[in-house]
C-alpha cells in the first residue's frame, strides 16, 4: 500500500486569477471594506444566482444572521427549518431571538420534508428556512405553495449549493432572501466569507444598512445612529479572492458533479451504500458526496468503513447530528424519542466521502478502490 498518499475530505482549489487579484488589492492599498472587489464581487455573484442584490459580509452565519435582522424577523417568531442542518442555521434564529421548529428530513433528497411544514404552522410562524443540503435544492414548489397559503416568507440557508438549480434557476434567488457561506470548503470559497442575495430593493438597503453598524446610507456625518446595527464587512482581499472563485464557479460545479458520478458508476453495485439522490429537473452541486451506510455487509458499518479509511490515507467526516439533539438548542422545545426517523437515521449512518474540486479520476479510483476492499473484504491490489 501506498503510504504517502492522503486524501483530505475537501480543500479549496486557486488555481484561477486569485492570487493576481489579491496582489492587487495589496498592492492598491485598499485592504478594509472599501476598495473595487467588494462590489464586484457582489455584481458576479449574485449575476451569477440570478439574484438582483448581493451584499456580502464576513461569514455565512452572520449573513443568515443579517437576512433575518433585514426581513424583521424577532422576538416571539417561529421559523420552520429542518432538523438535519448544521448548527448556524438554528444559530441565527437564536440570535434574533425567534424559536426554531424543526421538521425531518426526506429520505431521499435528505432536504426538509415539505409535506411536514404545514402541521408546524402556528400563529406565530414568519417563516420558513430551506436549506439546500450537500447541494440539492428544497421542493420549492411545495414550499412556496405553503407560504403563500400562510403570507410565511422564505429565507434560504444556500451555502452548500453555488450554482444549484431547480427548475431551471438558481439557489439564492428561490425565495425571499438568501445566504450564501465562503467558507473553505464551500464551492466558491474566501476562506472566510459569506452574502446575503435578494431581489427586493427594501430587503437590500436594510441589510446594507444594518451589516454596517447602521451609519445612515446617505452618508450623513452626524454620527447619531438611529438602530444598533452590526459590523458584519467583508475585505476587499477577501473579496478579490471571491471574484476569481466566482469567475470559475461554472467549472468548479462541473468538477464536484463529475466526481459524484465517478462515485456513484464505480460503487453502484456495492451492497448497503446509498447516494443523495438528484430529482427531476434540478442540479445537484454535490457540494459533500455523501453517502449512508444502510445497513452492515460483512459486518462493516459507517464507523469502521470510516476508521478503515482513514488507515489508508482517506480523510471522511460524519453527517451533522439533528437539531434536537443539540444541548444548546433544548430551551426551544423537547421532542419525542423518535420524533425524528429519517434525520437520525442520517446522523447514524452518513459520512462525507472526499469531495474537494481538486480530486483526480486517480484520486476517486484510489478511494473506491479502498471502499470496495473493506467492504467486500477483498485482497488489496495496491
Ligand atoms: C457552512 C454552512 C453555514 C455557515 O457558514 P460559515 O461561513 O461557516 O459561517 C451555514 N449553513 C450551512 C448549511 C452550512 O453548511
């Protein structure tokens, strides 16, 4: 066996004008939150999302933070949202001091299940977070049906979905106002960063507004602020290494694509092991390859596939635990013990497989190569 090889769950790939584009910010001396990227990255992306209004800040928890702030929802709300997410989610609605109310997940798409959110829905509910997992929309349809029906506003959580399609158009310009992360490990990544998209002007000017410690958007100098508002700026050398992501976001996708069919033709016939699923008439990014390991074949499950990996150079990582799990998250609301199945079933049994744009055919052969072999238990060729 090859030792020296190891393959890390997902790094960031540069290989574009990122580093042409931060030198000149260096250059240029515009390093704060001024300076040309900022809105140029702002223009590409949310062009890109076909979105009208991009405002980026520092992270994607803050942008969901500021999309909250904006769209005025507080104290005493509710917010639907799925149980199986990463914790920011939930995070920003504590923040604004609105209750979480979590639904399970789909079994195949692992998104929110949009035949649960109606019997969520209370006098108190203002809206509904979708979060596109591992890059699969939401069933918008649905959802904008029980919206609309309720006057219940949608925020996305698209973080893990640059460049995902339903129907034809873009996460970030769903529903009402969305937020994106550039995380690391995102598609399009400034290693820490995030924007909130919107195609209402009011949605807009406020997040402008409150993401910049609400200095009154006229440019009066009298200093007398009129909200307490938050300094959630994005850099201009950030944004230049978002404006160079985004100039090759197209071919990212179309890497993360590739790579989960690479995955899915080598390991269709693999006992036990199942895929996200893509639905009719949207565009996965796979932004995580994930898979769940259903049930045990020659006794291997999740943990000891994962263990087994990592002996051989082959970095994974678990799936999120649900909501209701989450000790931080109690004082909204307990549920019962099996409240829900398919959220749990996911957390028990999932893991990411590497996933980086950067992955060679090489590098996918080496890991299902590696899979087949532990789970089959199988002489290793290599
Ligand atoms: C990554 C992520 C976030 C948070 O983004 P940060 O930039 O790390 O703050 C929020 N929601 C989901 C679903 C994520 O995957």
């Amino acid at each position: 066996m090859n030792r020296q090889k190891r393959i890390p769950v997902c790094e960031p790939l540069l290989a574009g004008r990122e580093e042409e584009y931060v030198l000149e910010a260096v250059r240029s001396g515009w390093i704060s939150s001024a300076g040309k990227y900022i809105p140029a990255f702002e223009e590409a992306f949310s062009r890109y999302c076909g979105a009208k209004h991009g405002i980026a800040v520092c992270n994607g928890t803050v942008a969901l933070h500021l999309a909250l702030v904006a769209a005025g929802v507080g104290k005493g709300a509710e917010v639907i949202m799925p149980d199986f997410t990463m914790i920011a989610s939930a995070a920003a609605v504590a923040y604004v001091g609105a209750r979480p109310v979590f639904v399970d997940a789909e079994r195949e798409t692992w998104n929110i299940d949009a035949l649960q959110i109606e019997e969520r829905i209370n006098s108190r509910t203002s809206a509904i977070m979708v979060v596109h997992i591992y890059g699969h929309a939401c069933a918008m349809d649905e959802i904008r049906k029980v919206a609309r029906k309720y006057n219940l506003l949608i925020v996305e959580d698209a973080a893990e979905a640059h460049g995902a399609e339903y129907q034809g158009k873009r996460t970030g310009s769903l529903g009402d106002i969305a937020a994106f992360s550039f995380f690391a490990n995102k598609i399009v990544s400034t290693g820490e960063g995030g924007m909130v998209l919107t195609n209402n002007d009011e949605l807009a000017q406020r997040c402008r507004y409150f993401k910049n410690l609400c200095f009154p958007l006229n440019r009066d100098r009298t200093y007398l602020h009129e909200h307490v508002g938050f300094n959630y700026r994005m850099s201009n050398l950030h944004a230049a290494l978002g404006l160079a992501q985004t100039e090759r976001a197209e071919l990212y996708v179309s890497a993360r694509r590739r790579i989960n069919s690479l995955y899915r033709e080598r390991l269709k016939n693999l006992p036990g092991i199942i895929f996200q699923a893509e639905f009719e008439g949207c565009r996965n990014v796979y932004w995580m390859n994930g898979i769940v390991v259903d049930r045990q074949v020659n006794g291997i499950d999740r943990d000891s596939l994962m263990r087994k990996l990592s002996d051989r150079g082959i970095e994974t990582r678990r799936f999120f635990g649900g909501m209701h799990h989450q000790p931080a998250l109690a004082q909204y609301g307990s549920y019962k013990e099996d409240s829900f199945p398919v959220s749990d079933w996911l957390m028990k049994n999932g893991l990411y497989l590497p996933s980086g744009s950067g992955l060679t055919d090489e590098d996918i052969d080496w890991v299902c190569e590696a899979i087949e072999t532990i789970v089959l238990k199988r002489e290793s060729h290599t």
